[in-house]
C-alpha cells in the first residue's frame, strides 16, 4: 500500500541518531540546541523552541500569551484536532471560521465579517489560529492588519508549511505572527519521529514558552539574590515536553534536505496539476504568493464519487486519505456549540488527499493518474 505520505530516513539520519545514543546525553544536551539553530536558520525566526509535538508547542504558544480560562480562541474546523485543542487546554472557549474551499485555508473574508459581528457583541478572540493548509500560508499580512485593529494574537499552525514561502519569506519566520508552530510528525515535512517547535521573533515569549515545556522551571530567581549553583526556580506551573537529543540529532539531520524535498515535492505537484487538466479533478489552488511545501496534495472531486473514489483506489493499493474531518464535526466540539460553516462543510464532502512524498517516482505517480482517472471514468 501506498500512503498518502511518508518519511524519507537516509544513512545519515541513522548514523546522527546513533552517535547521540553512544553519546553522554540522550536528553538535555547540546543536540537540541543545534537543531534549534538550524530552524532559526531555515525559518528566519529568531528564537527556536524544540519539544515533543507540535500539539505541545501549541499548547506552550498558547499559554506564553496568557491564553486561560475566559479566553476566547479562534482556528478553522479544516484541520488536526490540536488546533483546536491546544486552547482547551489552556480552558479557552474556541470558535471556528469558515474557509475558502479553493485553497482549504481560512477565508479573510469570512474573518472580517466575523471579527465585525464580535466586536458589536463585545465578543472577540485574544487569539487567531490560522493553519497553512496542504502547505500553503494562509494570507497572513490580511491576518495581521486584522490583528491590528480589534486587537488579537496570532499563533500560525505551520505544521504542514516547514519550507514553503510567503510573499518570499520562509514559513516560520513571524513576520505577520507572534508565534509560527511545526510538526515534525512522519507524515510531515521533515521528521524526529514525534516532535515539534514553537518559532517566534520574541524573546519574552520564547523564554515563557521554554519555561512551560519544562516544569516551569529555570534558573532566574528574584532580583539581588545570588543562587547557589545547583539553584533553580519554578516560577509557574509546567509540563515536561522537552524534546530528547536522540530525536534532535534526527531534526538536524533531516533539515539539510528540507529544500530538496520542498523542490521535489512542487515538480510531483506540478505532474499531478498536468495531468488532471479539463477534468472533473480539481488540486487545490496556490496563490501567486506563496510556494507550497505540498505537506500533502489534495484534490476535489464530485461529491457523489469521492466515497467510491477512495474505496476503490484503497482496494488497489494507493493509500488517500481525507484531509480533513471538520473538527467541529467531532463529538467533543458538537457537544460544545453549533457552527454553520458552509465552505467547510462542502470542501470535506468533495476533498480526496492523493499519494506525494520526495521518494515517489514519476513511474508511480502516473499508475496513481491512471487509476485515479479510470475509476472517475467508472462511476
Ligand atoms: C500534525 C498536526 C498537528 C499536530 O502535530 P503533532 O506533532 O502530531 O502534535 C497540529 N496541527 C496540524 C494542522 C497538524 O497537521
């Protein structure tokens, strides 16, 4: 079977991991402050915060902006659960806005018109979550020039976007965001197995953000006192999400082929946008500026056959998915509002994510056209 997406591990993964086992410190040693570099490098963010998921990393960016109980979060329902959850966690209420089902990314049109009815009801967010859907950012400087007048803050869900651009700056680097997050799950751009990293420009909320993946411990303690040496402090209440150094080693290793694989990734897309020309198939649409990484390509079919289209392209080995199931739809949310989210709803009925990886051939890729299209033509 072949899944919609999957890790690419070389030798030289498995020798960095393998020296960090041999080595003095399998956690809390130098391995996760150099991997931390390396995304400050390929991101242009200026400080890293590397734990042990993207979910944690959610979760600790929400927190450092001081997202409690009373607070009101909003995301779309086109996306993982985490997005959502992350705010719960803190005891957040969350709301969702609609997207534009052409790209599955959140619609600032519906954004503005929401923000506007909240302000009239004294209703709105401390904090937006957009998600860069399949890859793509969504139109973050529209998302902050909103930001700039009713007063939110922005936490980007980038676990799909590790290596695309926006208006030709990387993902990650928090031009328009207090905060960028990335996952580093198999399935996504660049793997430690499980892991993820909070990105951001501010050292404040970099230093809070260390602090609640560690206990919310560190070794600052009040103004005057001079610290034994063994001192440490916990100022707040945390958690233990650090990343291990096996994992990082895997992180650093894996990063310097990022770009390759973003490269590899468009040139597959491109193949797949060809071949699905004047029919029934549509891919996503990208906007002049951004460059995907293509976490995943989706594809929109007919309502009507996408059910049929997924079962028989399953029972002949080709691994697609549906991304995603509205996170407003799932029986936690249901029992905790109703949303009317009418592009979300119609891009789920229609959407089908199709096999793209860096190690996929051409060869592949076209058996996978081909059934695609004979099945379409069956139904
Ligand atoms: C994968 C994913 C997450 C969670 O990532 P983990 O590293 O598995 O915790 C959060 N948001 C989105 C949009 C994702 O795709």
């Amino acid at each position: 079977m072949k899944s919609y997406g999957r890790q690419s591990i070389s030798e030289a993964d498995v020798a960095a991991v393998v020296a960090t086992l041999k080595s003095d410190f399998l956690t809390q040693g130098p391995k996760v402050a150099e991997f931390e570099a390396a995304l400050c490098k390929q991101t242009k963010a200026s400080h890293a915060v590397a734990v042990n998921s993207a979910t944690s990393a959610l979760h600790v960016a929400c927190l450092a902006l001081g997202i409690q109980e009373g607070s009101l979060g909003w995301t779309v329902s086109n996306t993982f659960v985490a997005s959502a959850n992350a705010l719960r966690m803190c005891g957040a209420d969350v709301d969702f806005v609609d997207i534009d089902a052409t790209t599955g990314n959140l619609c600032i049109t519906a954004l503005k018109a929401k923000l506007a009815a909240a302000k009239a009801q004294n209703i709105l967010p401390d904090v937006v979550i957009p998600v860069h859907f399949a890859g793509q950012s969504c139109d973050m400087a529209a998302i902050r020039a909103l930001s700039d007048t009713y007063g939110f803050a922005i936490i980007e869900d980038a676990s799909h976007a590790l290596g695309g651009h926006y208006q030709g700056e990387p993902v990650g680097s928090c031009r328009y965001s207090d905060i960028s997050v990335v996952s580093f799950h198999p399935v996504k751009m660049i793997t430690t197995a499980e892991g993820g990293a909070a990105l951001t420009q501010n050292e404040s909320l970099a230093k809070a953000m260390r602090a609640f993946a560690s206990h919310g411990i560190n070794r600052e303690g009040p103004e005057g006192e001079t610290p034994a040496p063994w001192q440490y402090y916990q100022h707040t209440l945390g958690y233990n999400y650090r990343m291990p150094d096996v994992l990082a080693a895997l992180g650093t290793s894996q990063i310097s082929r990022l770009d390759d694989w973003v490269a590899r990734r468009n040139t597959l897309a491109k193949r797949y946008d060809t071949a699905f020309k004047e029919s029934l198939i549509t891919p996503l649409a990208v906007a002049e500026e951004c460059i995907s990484s293509y976490h995943i390509y989706v594809v929109r079919l007919p309502a009507a056959k996408r059910l049929a289209c997924f079962e028989q392209l399953k029972s002949r080995g080709i691994g697609v998915q549906v991304h995603y199931i509205p996170v407003h739809s799932q029986p936690y949310y249901q029992a905790r509002g109703k949303w009317q989210l009418p592009n979300t709803q119609a891009y789920y009925e229609s959407c089908l994510t199709l096999p793209l990886y860096p190690e996929l051939t051409e060869a592949e890729q076209d058996e996978i056209i081909a059934i695609l299209q004979e099945v379409i033509a069956s139904l």
